[in-house]
C-alpha cells in the first residue's frame, strides 16, 4: 500500500504521556523506506529526526506541518529516496524482528534469574 506514496503522515496530539512514545505507524513507515512527514513531540519525533528519516513539527503547529511539507516537497527526489533508505536502515538495526526477538529473550532470561535467585 505504501508503494505508490511520496511521503507517509504520522500526527499525535501534544501531551506529555503520548510524547513518550514511538507510535507503531513509524516503525511500519521507517520498514517502508519512504520519506516520513512527523507532526509529534518527543520521542516519535526523535527516532524519525535521529534516523535521517524525514522531516517533523511540532505537534498541533498547523503552520509548522505546512512548512516543512512545503520544503519535502522542494527536495529533489534522490534527496527523498535517501531520507528513506536511511529510515530502512535505522528500522533494521533498532527494529527488526530478530532484534527485537532477541531483546525479549535476554528480559525472559533476566527475569528467570531473578527469580531464581529470589528463590534460593
């Protein structure tokens, strides 16, 4: 679905709790390699910024959200092909299934020592 898109839009409210998180819609964005226009605080907006991924404002800046969609429009369209290669590249090395899986085994493994060791 993502393959006849220029760009891809991910918009949060501004509060503090939802600044704190990387909505699931980046990672599948980042996947796609498609450049990513952000309207979000914190850490969404990180991740996209850190990545090279595309470009972000503020979230609820109207005229802020127009401006940097004004200048993705103005790359050329290398310039927005790098910024989503990038953003693939970032998703494999943060995101990537095997990654993730093994992630989720060192915490099961942590946790069954410290019961374990809670154990004894």
């Amino acid at each position: 679905m993502f393959a006849g898109v220029d760009a891809l839009l991910v918009t949060l409210r501004r509060d503090p709790v939802l600044s704190l998180t990387i909505p699931a819609k980046v990672q599948s964005y980042l996947a796609s390699a498609k450049p990513i226009i952000g309207a979000l605080d914190g850490e969404g907006a990180a991740v996209i910024l850190e990545a090279g991924a595309g470009v972000c404002a503020a979230a609820e800046d109207p005229q802020a959200l127009a401006a940097i969609v004004l200048g993705l429009r103005d790359l050329d369209s290398a310039e927005r092909a790098e910024m989503g290669k990038r953003g693939r590249e970032y998703f494999l090395t943060h995101f990537g299934s095997d990654l993730l899986l093994s992630r989720l085994e060192g915490w099961c493994s942590e946790l069954v020592s410290m019961r374990a060791n809670t154990a004894q």
